[in-house]
C-alpha cells in the first residue's frame, strides 16, 4: 500500500498556511504531497516545488493544467485530492473544477465567497463521487474533542449559554495592511464581503457549533470596521440563540491589541460547565457550582476514543496547532482509505460526522455566518434568523 | 482626635455584606462602629450589636429612631455617618432621612429602586451639606487605578473597544432560590425591575467607565430569566458605544455555573490593552502587538499613587476583596476628615472626584444602566441611548 | 463583654510588619489596640500611638514602663496581651518580662535569637499561666488548613515527597540593603545566625511540617552570602528527611530576583499530591495520576471547618495575607476567651493544637530549624540530625 | 537534490519514542524513512516497516543486517544515516557501528550506559569522519533558544542561582512497573545504574548548562528508590555548584503523582531572571525586581535567530513536543547538508555547536552526570566533583 498523494494550490514560497497544510497532511506518514500550482507563475510554481523535493515535472503553473496533466497521469500515481490554500475568492472555482475531474479535495475556509456558492458547490459534490473537506482546525483538538463527547453524554445537563471569542490584534494599525495576509483579506474581491467575520469569527461559530451539537438559530450582529478606511470589518460582536433555546456570544476582532490567536469557548449547562482557551490547548476545565473544577488535561486518565486518536504523546508532551491541523489531514485521510476500499461514497459522507472531517454542511452554515451577520449587523432591528428564508428548505 | 464614627441600618446576623462593610469600615483603624438597626426586630438588631461590643442602648429598632435618637447625644459622641446595607428597595429611603438628618451616608449599590428615584436623591443631596458614596468595591483595587492611570497618561492610545464581564454561577439552579441572599434578590418589590444586571451588572458598567474614564452613550441588550418561573434576568449581555466612538460590551451573569465571581475587564486601545481579572486582582496585563506582555503586579516598581494609597502591604502579599472594599471606606474617611476640616462641603464633592469615592453621579448613571438594559431587552430595536432623552439634559 | 485589649511593642512608624499586626489583630473586632510601646524614644512612640488614636498616657517609652503601668490600671481596662514586633533579638527579653508580668504573648518570628534561649522561653512558660502564641502566618490561610486535613483524612496516602519553597528577590543587590527593613536583617546582631533562613526558610519548615503533619528528622544544608560582604546567608537550600521516611527539599532565597514572596508548597502522597502557591492563596491543587487534577478554590463547596472559619467571604472574593494573618490572631483570641473562660490554662495549651495557633512547641521547632541550617551548611558531612542530642531528648 | 534518508533502530509497533522521532524527522520535509530494524524479529520489523509504507526489502531483521545491506545499495538511495532509539544499552553497540560503516548517527539519549562507553564512543567518532547527534529534545524549544540568547546577551547580569526540575507521576506505584516503557528503565540491564536520573535528570542538568552557557562542577546528591523493590532510584535531588560559582538544584522525579512531565527552569541573575516551564513552552518569563515582568511569548516581537528559525507558525499557534524535537533534527539536517557540500567534517563538529545540534560532548557530560550523581549519593561526604579525576583532563 502506498501513502495517499496529494496535490496543493496555493501556498509558494512567502505564504503562511501553505506550510501548515503539508505540514499537516504529512505529520502521521499518511499523505505525500506530489505534486503543486503554488504560485502565480510557472517560474515560481516550479522554485517552490523543487524546495519541496517535487519533479519539476509536477509543478504546475495554475490549477488548470494541474488537473488536466495529473489525470494523463497512471492511477496509482497521480494525485488523489487536491488542498486549497489560495486567498478566499479561489476556493471555489478551484474546488469545483477539482470535483470535475474527480479529484477529492480539502479547501481552507471559508469554502466560497458567498452563501450562493456553497449551495453550488453543494450541487456539483452531489453529482460527483468524490470526498469534500474543509479546514476547520480547531475541532481537531483532542480537548475540543473530549468537550464534545462530555456533552453528548449529557454531563453539562441542557445547555443554556453559550460564548465563543476569537481575538487577535495583529490588523489594529494601519500599518499593519500592507503585508502579504493582510492585504487580500481587506480586500472585498478577494476576501468577500467580510475580514474578521470570513476570517475568524466562521471559526468561533464552527466550533460553537460542533462542540455542543447545537445550531444557531437567530443572530444579532453588530460588526465594526476599526480602522479608518476600511470597507471591511474587522471587529465584532454577534449575540445568538441556539436551536434549543440558548443564549449566546460570539466575539470575534482583528483590532484587539495584545491578543495573539486567543481563541476561547466556554459552555454553560444547567448542571456543569466547561472552559477551553486556544493558548493552552491541552486543558479543558469542567466547572461545576458545588465541586472542584476539574482541570482534565490531555493524555491524563481516560479520554474518549475521539480524544485519544488525536493525540500521539503521551500527557505532558504539549501537542498545539500543527498537530490540531494534522488530525483533520489524518480523518480525512481514513476518510480516503474508506472510500478507496468503497465503504463509503460521496452521498454517505455529505450527510454524517463519520470520519469527523468538516465538510459541505459545514461549508454551507459557514457561509450563512458571514453573510448573516453582515446584514444584521446593517440591520436597525435586533434579531435575525440565521438561515435565509430560501436557503432555510435546502440546509435544514 | 478620634476615630470617625459610623452607624449602620441592615447587616444583622446573617447578613453577608454587612459584616464585609464593617470589616472594610475598620479595616485601616480610621473608622468605629457605634450603633446600629440591624435587624427587623429590636431584639434581633441588640443581639447583633452585642456580639459586636456595641453598647445596647445604642442598638436601635429601626433606622428612624437611630437617627432621632443619635441627633440627641452630643456632637463628639453621635454617629457621624451611616452604612446602609440593606436589600435595594431600602437604599433611597434610608438614604433620604439620613441626608435630611444630617448625616453622611454610604450606601451599597444600586443607590436606589428607580432612575428616578436617584434623581429625586440628587435634588435631596443638593439641599443639605453632607457627603454620599456608593460601595462601587471593585473601584477599590490598587491595579484598577493603576489601570485608570494608565489610560489617563495615553499609554493605551485611542480606546478602540472595551470588554467587560461579571459571571457567576450561584442562582444556576431553581433550588438555590431559597438562600436569604437570593430570595430578596428575585422579588421585584425588594430588588426592583432587573436581578443579575441590577446586582452585577451595574458593577461591571461602572468599572468599564471608571478605568476606561469613557461614558457610555448607546446600548442594545439582550437579558434573560433563564431559570423556569423568574420574573427577573438572571443573565444578560449589553453591546456598548462609549462616548469617544468605541465599541464594548458586557457580560452580565448569575446561571454560568462554575464560575464564581468572575468579573473582568479588557480595554483595547489602538496602541496598547489591559486586562485584569478578579480572581487575580494583583495582577495587571499591559499587552502590545510587538512586545511582550507585561505582567504588572500589585507592589512591584513604581505605582501612580492612588495604587500606591491602595495597597497595605508590600509586593507579593495577596491582598483582596474586603482590602478593595476598605479602601473606598478609606477614601471616604478622608473625605469626611476634609469636610470636618471644612475643606470641602456638599457642593464641591457632587462634581468632581477629588477623593476618588462613587457618588451620587455613579449613582444616577447605575440607575440608568440598569433600567435601560431592561428596556433595551424588550424592545425589536437594536440601539437605545444609553439616558433616557428627559434624563439626558440634567445628567449630562 | 469587651474587645480583648491589645498592647505593641515596635510597630511605630515606618515599620512595616507593625501595621500588619494591627490590621490583623483587628480585623474581626475581637481585639483593640489600648497600649504600647512603639519606637526607641518616648516622642516616637507618642506620635506613633496619636496617630492610632489611642490616648498619650497608654503610649509608653518603653515595654519595661509599659508592663509596670499597664499593670496599675483596674483588670477591665488593662492590656490583656502584647504583640512583639520589634527585630528578632529583642522577641525572647519582651516575651518573657512580659509572660513574668502575667500578659499573655503573641510574638513574631523567630521566636528568639537561638534556640538556647527559646529552650529558656519554654521553661519560663512552665512557670506561668499565660498563653504563648507564634506568627507562622502563613497557617492562617484556608486552603492550607484544607490540605491539612486531606492529608489528616488520607486523601494522599502515605507522603513520600514534600518541596516548599519560598524565594524572594528583594535583597539580591548591594543597594538593597540600606533600608531599614534590610538592615537589621542584616546583622548578626539583631538578625540571629542567619538571615534568609530565619526571616523566611523556618516559615517554610513551618509550613511543611503543619500540612504533612510530619516532623522533620534530618537535614543536609548547603547556605549562601551571595551579595559580597554580607556575613549571613541570603540563599539556601536544605534536603530533608521527615519522621516516617519521606524525603523532601526546602528551598529559600532572598536574592531570586524578581520572586516577589513566592511560597510554594507540594506534598506528595503514594495516592495523590498538593500542591498550593502563596501567589495564589485561594486555590490549592489535588492532584492524582489517572483523575483530572482538582482545582479545590476557597470557598466553593464543602471545606473542612477550620479553612471554613478561616473564611469571611463567598467564594469568589479573594481574600489574602492579612486575612491569613488575622485567622492567626482570631484563634488567639478565641484562646484567650477560654482561658477568660478559665476552660483551659497554660499547661493545655503548650502541648495541642487545640486553638491551631503556632506556640512555643513552634518556637522550638523552628530555632532549632535554624540554627541546624547554618550547622550543616559548615559541615563536609551530608546529613544532620534536625535536633541536637540534647535537645532531642527534651523536644519531643 | 533529494531528501535526506533516515534509517531506524527500535520503534516497532508499541514503541512510544520511535513513533516522535519519525514525526520529528519528518515534520519539515527534509528528511525520509528509507529503512530500518524495528524489532526483535524479522516478522514484526517487516509488520512494522510495511505499516509505515516502506518497502519490504528495507525492513530488516537486525542492525547488523541493516548497516551491511545498506551499504551495497547505490549512494543515492542508501540511508545516510540512523536514528536510535531503542532501550539505553543497545545506544551504544549499535552507535559504534554505524559510525564504523559510515553512516552518521542520531542517537537518543543517555548517550551509553557508562562514562566509559561515552568515551570509547568519541574515541571511535575521532577515527571516522561521520556526524553524531544526541536528542535532548528540550534544547529545541523556540524559547530555550531564546532565554539562552537573552543569558548570552547580558541581560541577566552575573548567574548567582539555578534551579531546574523534572517532575513526573508515572512510576508513583508498584501497578506501574509492568509497562513496556516501565520494565526496562526499572532493569540495571537495559537502563544503567539509574533510572530516574538517567531518564530525565539528563535531560535537566543538559538545559540547565545548554541555556546558562556554564558547567556544573560540583555536585551534592540524594537519590531514593522511593517504592518497595526497586533497586534503581526514582526520585531525586542534587544540589549544585556551577563553574562561575553559582549554586543549584536539580530535583527529577518519577514517582511525583499527579506531575505529567513538569520541566521546570529558572536561572537568576544579579540583575533579571528567567523561568520557563515545558507545560507551557510557549511562554518564556523574564523578571527583575523594579519592573514588570515580561511574558514573552513565541514569536511576538522580535526574537533571536535561533528562537525564530525553531518556529514554524506565527505568534498564537502553540507549537509543542514535536516541533521541539522536529528542531533537532532539522539543525541535524542541516549539518548533514553541510557535510555533503563539505563545509565541515568529523574534527568540526565536535568542538562546537555551529549547527546547535547535542552531540559527544553533551553524551559525555551527560554520562558523567548520571554516575556522578549514583555515586555522590552513597557517599557520606557532601561535595564532589563533577567529572571525576581522571575524566577531567580528557573532558574539558
């Protein structure tokens, strides 16, 4: 057997999360990345593959040919799926013409550049038999894992509050728009119709969501473009209400001077609570009013069996963000392996959590996030449904 | 010269934040307990002022016959000012009578049932010449005024957004209803219109504008009696738009089970932020994007000097809550030392804060915040001016 | 029934550790300052004693005068006890003129300048019927009174490890010492044998002792003058062995730079450990090999009595050092009311615990602490005996 | 150009270490498995080898196999070097002939089982031009890196303290023996004449020197087998003299319940210190006694080369275990690039840290600290010399 090959878009040399992606992909001896259009230009694409150790043959110029020559390609040598790590506006038309030729992907987030784009994307993958994910890297943390499973067993009893804050400061001056990550992400073509909100608040509300097995119902938006000149947001507050009545918060800034990545969920039941910040990933805090709170630390005792696949040290040995980033890679994956030994085909995996990879579903509410809390936030009235109307039938 | 001598109406046995005024009263040697109404029952208030070495004839059946009958003795010996301790609905009549007896008054918070009910204390105040405060304790602590400071010589820059919290988990569950603290807490009649922003809320509202030194102009709330039957919010959140353009937002709740007493603030400015937190309330963050964080602790290097007047002990001795609370009662000491001096009258201390103690403003903006977040709550809309349009024009 | 009256000796102004015992004394109003002797002249004390508000006749020259007026005065008005505040080499005169006067003694530590002499302050108890007690202050806190009793319940299983360290900064320069604090500390004269381990080091032992329950049985000491010139250690470190086998390490330092007054103590069972900062004093950690460590936090559920009493707070509300120091002064005046009381006498009170406040047995304990650190340190030998023969044979 | 091929001893399937050093080797693309000797049996070194997608020729039965196939295979597709990482006595047998068939050597640690292997190891080393490489993985952290080049800068003025800890649970009780990675370190056999301190005490006295830039030169030791049978200590203390004559501490233990892998560092100037604390390793404390402490945290601000090339993310993604020792071999990768562009060989790379790789010299220092500290414990004498007599001429 052959470890599962994958092809990359985006991330030449000078980008970010392009790194991360094969770190990723390539941390469990899983994946091999093969071949790659990484940049803009052939020249590029090429220098940046050859510092990979790729066939120059292999890297490509634009995603076009990339497709188009992998497929002339032999089967058990071409690329099986293809990562996405280009600015927002690419996602989708990349990831559609990938699902074309029949090539699995995995796309950064957000998946599209607007709701309407999701329900297309969701169209083509329902004509397709191939495997769709998205990076939402923070469900793979084994404590965010562990809190999910903590719930379903109904250890915090019926969940009444919900708040999710994701702050980061590195965008609070004007100085700061010039680098290379900021400039595309204030810049509506290539961002949408939002910064803070597309950039980070999809994956507080992401991960609000997977953790407690909940669904926002309605949203009170008010989002702020800080710095002056700016047509973007990027600062905000969302209020919510959960599916099961909850009540929620969701913050999310790029202005917070100071705040590194500072990701933090807290889940408030009837009966206990739990607390989880980014910046100590491998500690979750179960609270409750009459007991210690119990720090549960990752490795230490008995985890649940979602927990403990995601972890490859035992406790005391601080796994972070790359590892996180690598368990999605690692579920999707077996994700692969299932659908090479035909255990599962594209209609299976639209519709559960079975390999615990973040997918079209995921894709869709995101993109109703975004939007949503764009227009509430434009909105003098207080609360608006989280799903459009239209888009209401079709999602739920 | 003596001691300055203080009366106090509620805090019998039992009570909880009675015997922290007392302790705070006393706690730097400039204050002593004379006499008091404690309790409901004349026999009930001399057994609580037995067990405090109070002289029984001096153990009063309520809070009028402690005023008449302390008028009575003579100057040197007579009650100086009063503590009123009471639950909310207490607070402005007690106040009023002692004000027109001539009497100091220090009241715990809200000062009052109603919006305008604080006015109607305002107009009373202006009528005769002594001093009222308010127990805003978390005023009190050494690192919020150094955090006020600060602020004051610009080291955070523009302030671009404020976040304050104020969470706790001990009216989670319909069985803790029944304690003495909850149950005055619940009943409109004695706790007025709001419960958890009326007890916690307004704290967290006057902190935000004490450091911050920012009023609040506009807010859009979102409050809730999450428990079944309750007729009051027990949790709630409150977007916020200061004075100077930014955005905040507090967090008020009294169902997040687990958590304690959890109040804290961040200040976002577009230079630098500070964050601190209750349950470490030795420690100040100072935080900036390109340097490290700095941990300021309580006592360490040079301190404004209001943090400095603040602490009692050197760095590294944990001072807390009744330390914070005393130091209010400490300021006001000096206040009435200034007033027995002649140096200030009631005239001068309505309008400024030259002893650093919450008066009747704080009072009246408290009143504000509390019935506006109720009514902000009910309605569709999204913004509300923070003082109501009538209110504004005297207020302000 | 009255306050229990107080007199000071030291104290005056500029000291630090004075105002700390008044706070204490009276923060629960039990206990009045009537009297004392506060400086080396008669104006100094005079001044000191106005500015506490007690009256110039009961501000004395010195404690001789003060003991010999005091004792003039009718019994319901005289001093009941005296606090000891003065530098170490005059704790053991004051303490015994005054226990051969009749006034009962709460000293600060060390309780003399060599264990010799504590040896003699036993044997003048014996023949007295007053009450000794012993600032160990760090006792007083509540959560060690709650590991006290995990470890006294077998929450731990049997100790095998204890470290307890307790590292400050303050004297690590030349041009530190020129304070007064400093530089009494300094000199052999007025400090003892030692200065880190005297001033600082026996509270530790202290500690390490009062939780575990375990009497240290031998010690290996390895002590520094780290800042050139100074003649007495301000660094050290000892290995321990305690009484049932268990191995342990206490480190002190006042040359740490930038360690505030960081105690830290954990104690390791075969079942399950503690572990609990003086930074942060209202948390204490339980922890075990398999199980989520316990965050146990002062106040929050069911806590032995004694860290219940120790508490006059809910939850939540941080209580710190001079709350600690009070509880010590608490139980001092509750065995004074029994002694009132005539329920007990001194020949109870030197051998238990009944009152849990520190006392001559403590006294003992740690000159013998002390002065078996700096023995050791000169020795080429690895391990001491804790207590010399001879005095082994009297001690315990 | 290719990557760089790895071969492997040890690490079959159960193993703990062998699966980290794949990870780590592989985590930055520039090294490949290519072969290796996982176990015991032929049978389970194929099962394991096909499991990670080698090929099944290249899973060999033993390392004699292995080094002798490797060489008949072209230079361009045989391993350039081995990653050991097998129990303690099989380190050195198999080093010795690897560098005698010219591969280079990565070696986990303690580097032998005797000083006197160590030394044999570099007399080999010194007749072959090959590289050695030891993994004291926690060298590797960003923020070692840094505290390191902060000492170096002068920041901390003159070292007066260190104090270093490993702490651990894992082998609290009997129960605990039976493990695969239990039994071995418990067998003088496989493990030494230590196994606490072999283990992880190494790993401590390595950072302790690695970071301060000075040598131990004298030690004090107390070890203990603190449970029933055991004839290996696994708990431990000593204490140290530096050869600036600053003083120390190492405390490793095993048997410390509820300690996951608590590596705990502080180092005191005479101006600033640092502390840092592997449970946390993204944050590094620098503190000094008049101003406030600063958090510097991984990759804010500006950072020394070494600190930031040890970063893969930016500021805010915690980076771990992995990525530490993912740093070892990446400096070892890029000693290997440099031997095969011939910018250095074999005589180099003992002498200096040029590509901040652990290497002889670090195994020898190692060695000399485990049985120095075995023998310094069973001595009665306090004080003895780090390297012994002998040892010392050739060491240093």
């Amino acid at each position: 057997m052959n470890k599962i090959r994958m092809g990359m878009v985006g991330g030449g040399q000078g980008a970010f999360i392009g790194a991360v992606h094969r770190i990723a992909a390539s941390l469990d001896g899983e994946i091999e990345l093969v071949c790659g259009a990484f940049s803009s230009t052939k020249e590029k694409s090429v220098s940046s593959g050859l510092s990979l150790y790729l066939e120059e043959s292999r890297c490509y110029e634009d995603y076009y040919e990339m497709f188009k020559q992998e497929l002339l390609l032999s089967e058990d040598e071409r690329m099986e799926f293809v990562a996405i790590v280009t600015p927002n506006h690419l996602h989708f038309p990349i990831a559609k013409l990938a699902i074309e030729h029949g090539f699995h992907v995995m796309s950064d987030k957000p998946a599209t550049l607007s709701l309407a784009q999701a329900y297309e994307l969701k169209a083509v993958l329902e004509k397709h038999s191939v495997l769709y994910g998205l990076t939402h890297t923070y469900n793979g943390y084994p404590l965010i894992k562990q809190a999910k499973y903590l719930i379903e067993q109904g250890e915090l009893g019926n969940i009444v509050k919900i708040v999710v804050e994701y702050s980061q400061g590195w965008l609070a001056s004007k100085s700061d728009e010039t680098s290379k990550q900021a400039s595309w992400r204030l810049d509506p073509e290539k961002s949408g119709i939002s910064c803070c909100m597309g950039d980070i608040g999809v994956h507080a509300a992401n991960l609000a969501e997977y953790v407690s097995g909940l669904n926002i119902s309605d949203i009170c938006a008010d989002l702020t473009a800080t710095v002056d000149g700016r047509t973007l947001d990027d600062d905000g507050t969302v209020l919510l209400k959960f599916s099961n009545g909850a009540k929620g918060l969701l913050l999310a800034s790029q202005v917070s001077v100071g705040d590194e990545n500072n990701l933090k969920l807290r889940i408030y039941g009837d009966k206990k609570s739990i607390e989880w910040s980014h910046l100590s990933p491998n500690t979750l805090w179960l609270k409750s009013n009459d007991e210690p709170t119990q720090q549960i630390r990752a490795g230490v005792g008995k985890m649940c069996e979602a927990a403990q696949q995601a972890l490859r040290t035992p406790a005391g040995h601080p796994e972070g963000y790359l590892e996180a980033f690598g368990n999605i890679y690692l579920n999707f994956a077996k994700q692969i392996r299932a659908y090479q030994n035909h255990e599962i085909c594209d209609n299976h995996t639209f519709d559960k959590q079975a390999f615990d990879v973040p997918g079209i579903n995921e894709a869709i509410r995101g993109m109703a996030f975004i939007e949503g809390a764009v227009k509430a936030s434009q909105s003098e009235i207080k609360w608006h449904p989280f799903m459009p109307k239209i888009a209401n039938k079709e999602a739920n």
